[in-house]
C-alpha cells in the first residue's frame, strides 16, 4: 500500500553512503580524468543540465549536486552537452544509481525564442552568452540520448520544465497541446517543485537496492502506470464531480477561505445546521482527513484535451486547486493505454534544512574549465543572496508557484549573514556591494499563515487577491532587521534590494517603505503593476492601481527625506488574456500623463501550466467553475494586434506611430492624433521611420519554435 506519509525525516538525518570516505570535491567533476584525480572509478549520479556548471546555489545542479555529495554520493555533472548522438553523454561512464537530468534554470523554449517566437540572440547560462548550447524541448533530448547511452540506467527527470510539463499542457511555440513530458522522455521518475526531499530519499533507497520502477510513494513525484492502476485502498474521483465543468448555478467563492456548506442551499436553519455540523465532528473530520489521503482525482485524458480547450482549462483549474501540500490528493492523467501519475506536491523545507542547503561547500564560482569566459547569469547574480522560496502571490502569468509553492521557506537570519561574509571573503572582484538580496520576490521573508490548520486546509490561489487574506502575517520586522544587520557587517557598503517588490503587501509597513528607501535602493526601484484597469487585473490576480499610488506616495515622501532623488520604473504586460485596445489605450495615456516612456517591455509569454496560458488557449476563465456557457476571456492571439498592445506601451517611439494612428482611427479616437500636450502621438512622421507591416490574419506555422519576454532574471529552481 502507498502512504504518502506528512512526516518526513529532516535532511540531515540520513546515514550517509559509504562513499563519504572520498571527501568533499572542489568542483563536482566533469571529466574522467577529474573523477581520477578524486580517487573514483565512477559516479553514483550523473546530472546532465543545459547550464554552463557554475557551483553556487542559485544554480539547481549545484545545489541538489551539493546536497546529494553531502550524503555520500559520487556526483558528476555532464554540462550542455552535444545532445546530436549519445556519446557525450557517456563522459563519464555509467552511473551506478541514476542519471538526473535538466534543461537548466529556465524552461529550454523560454531560455531559445522571444514572445514574437523569433530565437534569442543570446543564452544567459552559456560561457560567452551564445544561444547555439542547447535544443528545444532539451529535457526531452536529453533523456533520450541518455536512454541510448545506457538502455538499462534509471532516468530522474527534474527542473522547472519538467515542473510546467507534468501533465498535458498547452505549448505556446508549437500552438497545440503536448502530453505530459514524462512518456516523452522515456524517464521512470519525475521530480517536480524544489525537490530536495525526494531526491535524497531516492538516492539512499535506490543505494540499499531497491528497484526505481516500484518507488511510488515519494511527494513530488510523477511516474506512468497501467491504465487504472491503483494502490491498494485507493479510491479514484473524476475531476468533474471535484470541480463540475458544467452551468453555474451559485458558484462558491473560490478566495472563500472555508468551503461552503452544501446546506446552505437546502433551505435548512441555521440551528439545525449547526446541530448537523457539529454532531460527530472529529469522527467525520478524521474520515475525510484519511479519505483525502487516499484519493486520486482523474483529470480528462490527453486525448480529450487536445481537442477541447474547455476541458483542458477545467483540468488546469482542477490541477491548481489541488496544489496545497497540506491538502493536495494525487492526480492522475491517462495518455493513451497508459496513466501519467502525479503524488502529492512536496512538503517545504524548515528554516533549518534551508540553511544546511545553502550553507553547502560550494567554491560560489564557475567551473574551472570556462576560462575566462563571462557566463552572464553569474555575472548578475555572483554577489547576490536568495533569502527565501516561494511566492504566495499566485499571478496567473507566472509560474514560481507552479514550481516552488505557495509556501514561503526562508533562510535564518545566521545563514544569510554568513554567506554575505563568504561573498565578501571568496568572490573575486567584490566591491562591498551586495546587489541584491531577495527571492521570488523582495518583501515575503518569513511571511506565513497565521494559523497551520488554516493554512493546511486553505485551497485559494492566492494569499493577496482580491485582497490580502486576513490570515497573512504580514510583519516586516524581520525582513527589516535582516537589512540592517547586513549593511553593519564590517566590509560592506551597501545592499540593494532588486528583486521584485510586492507594494500591496509593503504599503502594510510604513517602516519597510523608509528602510528601503533610505538605504536599499540605487536611485531607481523596479516594481511590477503590470496594469492600470481592471478587466487585465482580474486576470493576472493583481492588485488595483490604489496599491501604487499609496506605495510611490510613501516612496517618494521617505526618499525626500533621506534627501535622494529616486524613482519608480513601473513594469507593464502587452497583450495578457482580459486585455482589450481600450485597456492598453488607457494604459498610454497614464503613461504619458505620468512622464513614462519605457524601455523594456513585456509581451505576454504563455509559458506551460500557467493559468494565464489556460486563458489564452481556451478563452475561459479557469479561476472560477468552467463550462461552455462561462466566463469568456478576451485573448490577443494575432501578430498584429499583439504589436499594437506592445506599441501603447513605447507609444513615443516614432516607429510604432503609423500602427498606432492606425488604430486609435479606428477606435474613434483620432483626437489623440496632434502635436499637442493632449495628443498621445504626432501627425508628422520623421523620415525613415515607421514603415508599418502589411496586415496579416494568418497565425505562425503550427510547429515552429517560439518563446520570450523582456530581460529575464536568472531563475533560481532545481532539478
């Protein structure tokens, strides 16, 4: 019988393998002739991974490198290798336990081609920053060179792509709908979310012997079995009798933090609800408790989704409503005569498995055989410091919550400290500024539901919309103790805060607003509203524009008073599902009456398993019930009008004017065309630009790679 088990042992209290004796070694080798020098004969796991090796923990195969070495295995990395035949994967022979493979950091088609699914010019993980290191879909490639290379090695595939393609998904580039990638790459395991737990527990089971085809029982974990296969005791629900895709009639909400009780629509009293609800209460608890544990739900087959965007944007809503560890029952898929099988997420990390995680001995550097070669990602992030996983924000457009959670896990304060000190002693070329300590985002550092029990239970999407859960400790405190004692170790500068802000949840304290005003930010401070109205807001689960005006009205009082000049830089979507012209019409206009003229824009990406890709696929609404007669989602798909939503945004760039006046003609609103304050562009037109492409309905070839957004920063996921 399978048990996913809620306790589960602390990583460090494991025997280690007995090939502990060997040592810690500098660098993971990546060479036969590094493992000779180590004293191995071979490796007990291989990890293959389309990133340059820098060993430092904001890389996943250095990280679960690390931690695995820290057990007692043999560890070897087979970086971005030639995925055109099987030999280099052959490097460095056979693994004795399992071959661990990754497309890296970033998802392979994201990290290829732009949103205009035209390919990058550039790869942030390569030495020298060329884009020819890796395949589409390199997950997959590399999983079958690796099956050729050795028929009978187990295969663990992991990563933020293997993540976002757990199940059938919606692929952006090739405008269908893909099965899960596990049947694709021929692997026997699949390890999804920050897989830490899973991994070492793996490692040590396979280690004593046990064979990797009947470990079933790992969280985190995804696997194909029979058609119908069910451990004993299981019970199987189909997703429509969890969610019904059918009309709806008095929808619960679905930010509601309780469920609603079915008596409420039979007319019953509320004294003899009460009665009802309370008779046997922990008798009835205690049997719903072990039968969720003990269910599956069934999600609509491939088949089924592939020809039918409604059921699959049901499947995604079912998928996400059972993404809480706490509550989470297993899924499972069918793909053919087979089942792809889905555990349960995993459980987060403590504060203190965090700290043994990131207090690793990594040599925080790229592998010695780059060179001199600049790899770009480490460039950005070499004197920076993640405090913290997860994000409880729940954007629809994003898909941190996908991998790591819900749930923040955050370092101790001990910990950050200490590998501030460790940048400040080992890493060459350091200047006494840390660039950047942060996370997913900024500001959720030991953020967390006020109650386990309600947090165990809780199925919203997001802690923060509509509006910050009154459940959510939001006390900055310590977030603001950690800046100070950081900026008064001796050696250090200054500390700047860039990774993305939550404002809504920052306007809750005025005192974090000072503290970083005054000492964490370099004259410009990047935030994220991503829009001004209210149809593409309710999509993407963002707050309202008031959440701004209260942030930059704190922001710009504490910034005069530290006597710096400093400035918001406002990040936008073009073309997100629930996006009309008018909305990105009304968008310039705030631009320009607020004195913006961006740089860098976003065009919508959708990236597998997000929500906002279930709309832009299926034009419903997965955020509430779904059914042929729900909600419609208005979607951008063309090329033009996408370039149109991207023109609003850089509306003073003399290039986009002729496609602009183009549309606000048709519009009505040719009075925003003059040479005037109130005009939102000029009648004139300066030569040699603006030559406005022909009109065109036709959509991209079908199977033709794509991908993209503005300058991504460097994700920070595992295999």
């Amino acid at each position: 019988m399978i048990s996913i088990d809620t306790q589960v042992k602390a990583l460090t209290s494991y025997r280690k393998h007995w090939a502990q004796r060997f040592g810690i070694a500098p660098f993971l080798p990546m060479s036969q002739s590094e493992m000779q020098a180590l004293g191995w004969d071979s490796c007990d796991i291989i990890i293959v991974t389309g990133d340059a090796y820098i060993d430092h923990p904001s890389f996943g195969m250095a990280l679960v490198g690390r931690l695995l070495e820290a057990q007692g295995f043999r560890v070897g990395i087979i970086s971005q290798p030639d995925w055109r035949s099987a030999e280099d994967f052959k490097r460095l022979g056979k693994p004795n336990l399992f071959f661990g493979v990754t497309a890296g950091n970033m998802d392979s088609m994201v990290n290829r081609y732009t949103a205009d699914r035209r390919i990058r010019s550039t790869d942030a993980y390569t030495p020298g920053g060329t884009a020819d290191k890796r395949p589409d879909h390199a997950l997959t490639v590399y999983s079958q060179r690796c099956r050729e290379a050795y028929p009978d090695a187990p295969l663990v595939i992991g990563s933020i792509e293997a993540s976002l393609r757990r199940i059938a998904h919606y692929d952006y580039w090739s405008d269908t709908m893909r099965r899960s990638v596990l049947p694709d790459a021929k692997a026997d395991l699949l390890l999804f979310g920050n897989a830490e737990r899973a991994l070492v527990e793996l490692a040590h089971r396979l280690a004593k012997g046990e064979s990797i085809k009947t470990i079933r029982d790992l969280r985190g974990s995804s696997f194909m079995v029979p058609r119908a296969w069910r451990p004993e005791g299981w019970t199987e629900a189909d997703s429509t009798s969890v969610d019904t895709p059918g009309a709806i009639t008095l929808r619960p909400d679905p930010y509601a933090m309780v469920e609603r009780s079915p008596l409420a629509a039979t007319g019953a009293t509320p004294a003899a609800t009460q009665a009802l609800r309370f008779h046997g209460r922990e008798e009835r608890l205690a049997a719903r408790k072990q039968d969720r544990a003990r269910t599956v739900i069934r999600l609509p087959a491939y088949e089924l989704v592939k020809s039918d965007p409604i059921l699959d944007a049901h499947a995604s809503r079912t998928f996400h409503l059972e993404s809480n560890p706490g509550n989470a029952r297993a899924l499972v898929q069918g793909h053919g005569d087979r089942d792809v099988w889905l555990n349960p997420p995993p459980l987060p990390l403590s504060t203190p498995e965090m700290d043994h995680v990131y207090g690793l001995p990594y040599a925080r550097a790229p592998h010695p055989s780059y060179g001199d070669a600049k790899i770009p990602a480490w460039e950005m992030i070499r004197f920076s410091v993640n405090i913290m996983r997860g994000c409880f924000g729940g954007c629809t457009f994003c898909s941190i919550t996908e991998h790591e959670g819900r749930i923040i896990q955050s370092r101790s304060e001990e910990s950050i400290l200490h590998e501030i000190e460790a940048i400040r002693d080992k890493t060459p070329g350091f200047t006494g500024v840390i660039s950047d300590v942060g996370g997913p985002t900024a500001n959720m550092y030991r953020m967390a539901c006020k109650d386990p029990k309600i947090e165990s239970s809780c199925r919203r999407l997001s802690c923060v919309y509509p509006g910050i859960c009154e459940n959510l400790n939001t006390d900055h405190a310590p977030l603001i103790g950690l800046y100070r004692k950081a900026r008064a170790l001796p050696g250090i500068k200054k500390v700047f805060v860039a990774s993305g802000l939550r404002y809504d949840l920052a306007v809750r304290s005025p005192d974090y607003v000072k503290e970083l005003a005054t000492h964490h930010v370099g004259g410009y401070l990047k935030i994220a509203p991503e829009h001004i109205e209210e149809g593409p807001l309710s999509k993407m689960m963002k707050p309202g524009l008031g959440s701004y005006d209260k942030f930059k009205a704190l922001f710009d009082k504490f910034s005069r008073e530290a006597g710096k000049e400093q400035y918001l830089i406002p990040y936008f979507i073009a073309a997100h599902p629930g996006t009309t012209d008018a909305d990105m019409l009304a968008l310039a206009l705030w631009l320009k009456r607020n004195g913006f003229r961006l740089d860098q824009v976003q065009t919508f990406l959708p990236t597998p398993l997000a929500l906002a890709t279930t709309m832009y696929h299926s034009g419903k609404n997965p955020l509430h019930k779904v059914s042929a007669t729900s909600e419609n989602v208005s979607v951008v798909k063309g090329g033009r009008q996408r370039r149109l939503h991207k023109a609003f945004l850089r509306y003073h760039d003399p290039e986009n004017w002729p496609l602009l006046r183009e549309a606000l003609q048709g519009m009505g609103r040719a009075d925003l065309i003059g040479n005037g304050k109130k005009h939102l562009i000029p009648s004139f037109q300066p030569a040699g630009t603006g030559k406005i492409a022909p009109r065109s309905n036709s959509r991209q070839p079908k199977n033709r790679a794509a991908l993209g957004s503005r300058a991504i920063r460097p994700a920070r996921n595992k295999i």
